[in-house]
C-alpha cells in the first residue's frame, strides 16, 4: 500500500521545469480565488481537471472524492445561510449567496485538485530544486519536502496503531463527545511518539550523510526552462491577466450578493 | 600502516541515565578488516557504532570519555557531516534512512551534500548500486522495494560517499533469509575489496562466522575479543552473553567436544570418523510424543475456505486459502516478506475482511461478528510494542483491554493481575512503559492482550530486536500459555524459534500456502522451504544427511547421539 502521491508517469507536465509546475500551482490558486460567479469557476475547474487527465494524475483525485463532495456540499450550505442577497428563493435561501456557496465550492476543490496534480507530477526532490531556484535556501526547500514525504509515513503508522487498539476492544464509535476525545489518546500517544522517534533517527541519519556539509550543495536532478516551460508560462501570464482585467471590469461578479 | 580506527578507553553515560551505557573500551581495527560486534540488548553495541561518526557526542547529549580516532581523526575535534566521506553508517531502523522518492536519487543524496558535480555522482550511483546488487532499481520508490532491497538501498547510499569505515547495525534482524544472504554477500565482496573496514553489530552467529574478529560486549564492557573461529567455538562464553551459539558447535560442546566444529560439513566429517551413531529407539520415542499431542487437539477454531484478499490499489495479497486450526494447536506460518502471513492471520480478528472467500470463527462467519466481540476470542500482538504502548503505568496499560470489554472493576483488576503474573512483570506493576526494555514491552503487550482472556493468540512476529536469552524467555512465556490451553498462532522468520517451539508449520509464498505439516515433515523438506526462500535448519539437515531423521534442536540430537 502506497500513500505517496507521485506517479511517475512520463507526461510532458511531468517533464516541465518545477519552478513552471510551481507557477501554475499558484496562478490556479489566483485564478480560482478572484472569480465570483460560477460559470467561471467552472470553466476554471474544468481547465485545471483537463489539466490532470493530461498529466494522468487523475487517479489521486478518485481517491479523494468522497472529501471533495463534503467540503463542495458543507460550503455551499454554509454560504448560502450566511450570505445574504436579493432574490428570495425558498425558506431561508437566496439566490445570490447560493450562487456564491456553488463557486467557493467549486474553488476550493479546485485548489485541492491543483494542489493533488502539483503532488502527482512533482517528485519532492524537484520541490526541493524549483524552492532552491528561486532564491530560498536549501534547508527551507529540505524542511518542507520532509514534512510533504512525513505525510505518507505518519498516516502509515496511525493506521498501525489503530489496528493495534481496535485489536485491544477500542471502539471509537460509541460514547459521548467528551469520551470519545478521551479514547483518542490511546491512539494519538503512539503516533506522536512514533513520529518523534522517526523525525529523531532521521536526523541522525541526514548528520551521517554530509547534510550541510558543504556552503553549496550540488543536485542531481536539473533544473532548467526548455521551450516548452517559456510557453506555458506565457499562456499562464496570459491567462492571469484575462482573469485580472475581468475582475477590474466588474465582469464574473454576482449582483446583489450582500455579506 | 595506520589503524583505520582506534577506539581508546571510551566511556559513554547518556544524559538521562544512571549508569555508564559503555565503560573504558578499547580496540583497533584495521584496514580492510570485518570486525563483528556482539552481546546481548542493552550491552552498548549502538551506542559504540554512535561513537564512531561522533554522532556521540555531537547530536546526543551525555558524558563522553576517551577518545576515537578514524583515520587520524578525532571525533571530537569534527563535525558528524565531516565524517561523512569516512565513516559510512547505516542505522538499525533502514525505514528511517530511507527519504527519497527513488532509488537513484536516495543514493544522490550523499553526494549531492559534499557537492560533488552531477556528472561524478551519476557515476557513484552506478557503482554503489552495482555493488549491493540493485542495478536497474534506478527508478523505483523506496517503500515499494521489500525488506532486504530496503537494507541493501541504505548500505548504496552511504557507500556512495566512498567511506572508509563502514557500520551496519544489525543489519539482518528483519530481514528473511533471503534478504540476509544478500547482505552477508556484500559482507563478503566488502571483506575481499580489502579497502573498507567493516563494523557489525550482530546477534546470530551463523552470519559472522566470515568475520575476522569479535567484540563481545556486556554492560558497556569488552569482556573477549578475538577471532571469530575461536570466539564461536567457546559456547559457554557466548550463552553467558546472550549469544546463540552455533547449532552444531554447541552439540558437539554438549557431547564433550574440545574443539567443536563451526559448520555442518566439518560436523558430518567429525561425527562418522568418531564413530557415533544415533539411538533409532530414542528418536522414535520423540516422534511418538508428537503423535500422542496431536491426538489431543481439540474442535477447529478457525476455518477458512477459499481466501482472497485484494488491497485497495489492486494488489492481491491472497490467492485462495484453506486452512483449519484446532484447539491447542500451536501453529508457526512462515514465508518471505510480502507471502501474505501478516494479511492472512489480520482476517482472524476481524481486521482484515476477505474479498472472496470466508473464514469462520468457531462456526460464525467473521463478516457477521463484530470486531469487539471478535478480539475477546482472538488476541492479536502485533510486531511492534510501541504502536500500542500509551498509558503511564503498566497496570493501566494491562487493564485496558478488559476496560474496554466492559467488565466490572473487580474482574479488570483480577484479570490484570494474572496477566502482570504469566507475562512475569508483577515487579513492574506501577513502572512507565516507557522505562522498560523493548523485550519486557513485547511481553507486556502479550500481557495486554491476556488480559482479555483470550482463546486464541496471534503473534506477529514476536521475538523481533530480541536477544537470544530475551527470545528464548518469550518463546518458553508462549509455549506456558500453549500448555494451559490457550492456541498459538505465531508469524515468524526466525526458523530456530519455528522448529524449538511450533507444532505445526504453514509455509506461504506469493498468497497461497505451499506446504502445511508437522514442524519435522516441513523441516525434513529442504526443496519446500527453499520454495519460500528459507533455509533448512542445521539441525535438520544434519539429521537428514544422518539417515531419516529431523533433529528439531542441538539438544534433541545430543539425547540421541550414542558414542
């Protein structure tokens, strides 16, 4: 069982300079977040889908669309009772804020699906190399793919450690709200100090292989714009641009919606 | 020529503890030499390879004295990441060292830190890979490789960065047998580069009869050193020290033999030009006891028909299992990593549900019971002690079982204290968990398990990081447990603890079940163990190269051995 998300597939987006995968990453997080209205944050939504299934990375985004379904349902219901608008619908709903709950849906799923197909098509290492790039300095770049590859490993041993409990007749489903955050303890006191244990052997074992052992460390992986990282990034700035000049122009925005 | 390595009057106390974890040691070695370090838990093995990088005393706080010196460097004087192109150290825990997202680039990660250009570390790759036998795993994700790949990947990676000094900390532990052949080949092709001196933490003796010299250590102290053929022929010294002698060396030391033999040739050599022979009447005699237990099993406990299990992502893990277990049975599965054992013995509680097939938990389907009341039957101690380990006292640890269950105070605390008694931790009662040793947590975690009263006892792999006094100690804690009624379910790789304790043996391979016997028709096999990758137990072999007979320990042969 894997709980990586890299998928080593041989895509052109796989081949991209990180430093351009990190620039889409972000202009999709801008794009997606200044648009107001739905039918953009569909379009939106849909170019960054069209996105992964060009990458073949959509296999990570299966696995999650239980999460994506709760987060696009609790927000749209969410908004829709906060908000307020203009146009009565039924009950207590209105058409603009409903509206506005549908697109922070869809936003906020699509940043977690830009976010996947970035993890999908982006080994930590490259991470490390496009963060180095840009002018951060190593440890940063090494501390944050850490955390990203610690991810995989702590959910690993949780599931080890509730197997064990559950095999000791811990039942999470029953009991009070205050009982049940007390039976998590059992749970949560291996984890952490599993997890101690592991970050501490491995700084033991990063001393033992020469990290920081030199001013400037050299990379195996290269990093370097092609052609084709000079284009997408062009589009990318195009795109932004489109999406800005809308925003200026009013266009994209829900009439009426009142907060 | 200057000694690789000199280690001078090194005394080691770690901040927190009260006694010194090692105590005026001293040794060289040289160049090109294989150095084995041996002794039992608690001894200071880790915290002497520590020393040798200056892990001690750079990253890890305590009191040092005395001095190391590689290659004319003082590791007090330098930096641990300095040592890097000197000492190559690879820890215990390879899960740990291993961060990278593939191969390749886990073996570039040395190089990349002493900014070596990337054509040069192409190169090193290349080599280092070649050199643990991994070419063409280039491209692979680390936690995809199995155990021994894991190992061997972590040995690359320091050897990429062209050490001196190479330490291995019990390299072999978890591995299969498989896996351990392949590290003791590279052993070996270190042994005969002539360049790298090598430093081994070890607790089987088998894997160190290539080694040059040993190290016993106990309570921080050398207490001999010397070359191996000599040092494994001394039998009494190496159980004094919580070492497990080598099979056929300690039948010829029990049957008065001066200067026993150290392999199973040299043993068939020495027995027929003494003329022994083997009382036929004696061994019958044992097999018939065997019989005579059998008999005794009682109603199947567990049925399982037809069991397949795909994990999530489309990997099968079991093939279609049929298997019966009785009352009182007491039942070793064995197979190489990744056979399925661990997937199989996790459907028995309810853990695991299969994708075909079913298994019946006396009569009633597992599908159908809910796992609570499933774990009351069937108690499950997994590998590691510290995945369940939370509470402060180890009462508390014990009473959780039963707490959970639901019983009245009373009976928490009545159960609790038979479990502390059979798991022989009455005297830790109100100590932390946390102070104990990792064997005396297996056996508090077995004793967790008890504590729910339960028929059935599954063991993964139970005696793992222990010494040869600590396993034996647990093992003889199952078979107690064994004989008051309770049946065993144990997965293992360690074949001596199999063919000491178990009754019956499943041998699993790729999810299906190959062979499945008596421990002597499974050990008497060698073409089905080597199937699964295993190795015929020397006792075993020896037996059979005798004549028909499978001899299940040195000591069950030498009550046979007629002079």
């Amino acid at each position: 069982m894997s709980f990586y998300l890299y998928l080593d597939r041989k895509t052109p987006i796989h081949r991209l300079d990180p430093r351009t995968k990190l620039f889409i990453l972000l202009g999709s997080f801008v794009i997606a977040t200044i648009q107001q209205h739905p039918l953009p944050a569909t379009v939106v939504a849909m170019v960054i889908l069209a996105h992964g299934g060009f990458s073949r990375s959509l296999r990570n985004i299966w696995r999650i669309t239980g999460l994506l379904t709760a987060i696009g349902i609790l927000t749209v219901l969410l908004w829709s009772l906060q908000a307020r608008g203009v146009t009565p619908l039924f009950w207590r709903f209105q058409l603009e804020p409903v509206l506005y709950g549908i697109s922070t849906g869809i936003k906020i799923d699509s940043m977690i699906i830009a976010g996947m197909i970035f993890l999908s098509t982006t080994k930590n290492e490259e991470v490390a190399v496009g963060l180095v790039k840009l002018g951060l300095p190593y440890s940063f770049a090494f501390a944050f793919c850490t955390a990203l590859r610690l991810a995989p490993t702590i959910i690993g041993s949780a599931r080890m450690v509730a197997q064990a409990q559950k095999s000791r007749g811990l039942d999470l489903r029953t009991g009070g709200v205050l009982s049940r955050m007390r039976k998590y303890i059992p749970l949560l006191v291996p984890i952490f100090l599993t997890t101690l244990r592991y970050t501490n052997q491995l700084s033991m074992a990063l001393e033992s292989k020469g990290f920081r052992a030199m001013e400037k460390r050299t990379f195996l992986l290269e990093a370097r714009f092609t052609a084709t990282d000079y284009c997408v990034n062009s589009a990318l700035i195009l795109v932004l641009l489109i999406a800005i000049i809308m925003r200026i122009k009013g266009l994209g925005q829900i009439e009426g919606l009142l907060f | 020529m200057p000694r690789a390595l000199q280690v001078k009057n090194l005394s080691f106390q770690y901040r927190d503890s009260e006694r010194k974890a090692l105590n005026s040691v001293s040794f060289q070695a040289k160049r090109g030499e294989f150095v084995a370090v041996m002794g039992p838990s608690g001894a200071g093995k880790s915290t002497l390879l520590l020393t040798l990088n200056g892990l001690i005393p750079h990253l890890i706080e305590g009191e040092l004295e005395g001095e190391v010196v590689v290659d004319g460097w003082n590791t007090k004087e330098h930096q641990t990441r300095d040592f890097a192109t000197r000492v190559g150290m690879v820890f215990q825990d390879f899960e740990t060292q291993l961060f990278s997202t593939n191969v390749q680039l886990e073996v570039a990660f040395g190089p990349e830190n002493l900014a070596i250009p990337p054509s040069e570390i192409l190169q090193r790759v290349q080599e280092s890979l070649r050199s643990v036998g991994l070419e063409g795993f280039e491209g692979r994700e680390p936690a995809t490789l199995s155990g021994g790949e894991k190992q061997r990947l972590a040995i690359a990676s320091v050897l990429a960065m062209k050490p001196n000094l190479l330490c291995l900390d019990e390299p072999t532990s978890e591995l299969d047998p498989a896996g351990r052949d392949d590290i003791l080949a590279i052993a070996r092709w270190v042994r005969e580069s002539a360049f790298i001196t090598l430093i081994m933490v070890e607790h089987s003796s088998e894997e160190v009869l290539g080694a040059d010299r040993i190290i016993l250590l106990k309570g921080g102290k050398i207490v001999a050193m010397g070359p191996s053929s000599t040092m494994l022929r001394d039998v009494n010294l190496l159980r004094k020290t919580g070492i497990r002698p080598i099979p056929i060396t300690e039948l010829f030391a029990a049957k008065g033999s001066k200067h026993p033999p150290l392999t199973l040739e040299e043993g068939l050599e020495r027995f027929r030009k003494e003329g022994w022979a083997i009382d036929e009447l004696k061994y019958r005699s044992l097999t018939e006891l065997q019989g005579l237990r059998q008999r005794r099993y009682g109603r199947v406990l567990i049925d399982v028909r037809g069991l397949e299990h795909t994990y999530e992502g489309g990997i099968k893990a079991l093939r279609g299992i049929d298997l019966q277990i009785r009352e009182g049975e007491f039942v070793a599965i064995v197979g190489q990593n990744g056979s399925g054992k661990t997937t199989l013995v996790k459907h028995f509680n309810g853990l695991l549900h299969p994708t075909k097939g079913e298994v019946r938990i006396e009569g009633v389907e597992v599908r159908e019971t809910d796992m609570l009341q499933l774990a009351r039957r069937i108690g499950f101690v997994f590998q590691n002690p510290d995945h369940q380990i939370f509470a402060e006292r180890v009462i508390d640890e014990i009473s959780f079982g039963p707490r959970n269950f639901g019983f009245p105070e009373e009976a928490i605390a009545e159960r609790a204290q038979r479990a502390l008694e059979a798991v022989n931790l009455l005297g830790s009662r109100d100590a932390d968990p946390f102070s104990l040793t990792k064997a005396e947590r297996q056996r508090l975690a077995v004793g967790s398990v008890l504590a729910s009263t339960t028929k059935v006892i599954v063991l993964d792999e139970p005696t793992t990081g222990m010494d040869y006094g600590e396993s034996i100690r647990m093992m003889d804690l199952i078979r107690e447990l064994n004989e008051k009624g309770h049946t065993i379910i144990m997965v293992t790789h360690t074949l001596w603890i199999v063919s000491q304790y178990a009754h019956r043996v499943i041998v699993m391979r790729e999810g299906k079940i190959i062979r499945d016997g008596s421990t002597r028709e499974i050990l008497s096999d060698p073409d089905g163990l080597r199937e699964a990758s295993l190795k015929q137990p020397q006792m075993a072999a020896f037996g059979r190269e005798l004549g028909d007979f499978v001899f299940l320990s040195p000591e069950e042969c030498a009550t046979c051995v007629v002079k």
